[in-house]
C-alpha cells in the first residue's frame, strides 16, 4: 500500500488526477485480477451503464460509484480507503454490484412516478 500511495503522490504532484478505481485497477493486477475487463463485461451485460458511460470507467467516475456499490452492499464505509482494500473476494461481488447499480440507473431514469427523471449523467 505504501508504494502505491507514493505513486500516487508522485503522479498527483504532477497534475494526474487519479480515483481510486484507477488505484485499485493497478492493485488488483498483480494479483490477475484485470478490473478494465470486468468493467467491460458488465458494460456488455447492462447496456444501460454502457451507454450512460460510454463504455469507459471514469465518466463522470462511474467506476468509483460502483466501486462504492460494492462496498455498500458489503456493510463498509464506502471512502476511499476502504475502497482501496476491496481486493479481498472482488469478483464475487462485482457481479451483484454491478446489477445493483444498473437498477440503481433504471430508478433514476424512470420518468413515472417510480423514478427521478434524471436525463443525463452529470
């Protein structure tokens, strides 16, 4: 954890603004785990996150909020340094988390009296 917070210190210095998605990608490499491609996968499996990201994680950084339905749906605080330390049993949970954000999309977009309207993802 320490080198990887002295990259990112190093990398912030410079004007790289990393999430911790983009963390926990690098974290999680090392232990085969390709967070891009299970991003992708749900993409695939909900078009509907798909289209409000463009298929890419850090639109308006959809990735950290699922990242952060992960962690809600496990009981923990949903900040940053917990996020970090999700690598334990990741890929049982992305699944569930990933549907539950898809319906948390589908609530929101609802225009009857069910759901909020919303019409765009900023």
């Amino acid at each position: 954890m320490g080198r990887v917070c002295a990259i990112f210190e190093k990398l912030n210095s410079t004007g790289v603004e990393l999430s911790v998605y983009d963390l926990l990608t690098a974290r999680l490499y090392r232990s085969n785990i390709k967070l891009h491609d299970l991003w992708k996968e749900t993409c695939k499996e909900f078009p509907r996150i798909k289209a409000w990201t463009g298929g890419k994680a850090d639109t308006y950084k959809f990735g950290v909020l699922l990242l952060r339905t992960l962690a809600l749906l496990r009981g923990l605080d949903p900040k940053p340094s917990i996020l970090i330390d999700l690598k334990r049993r990741i890929l049982r949970g992305w699944r569930r988390a990933s549907r539950a954000f898809d319906r948390a999309l589908e609530m929101t977009t609802f225009v009857n009296d069910d759901g909020f309207g919303v019409f765009n993802g900023k």
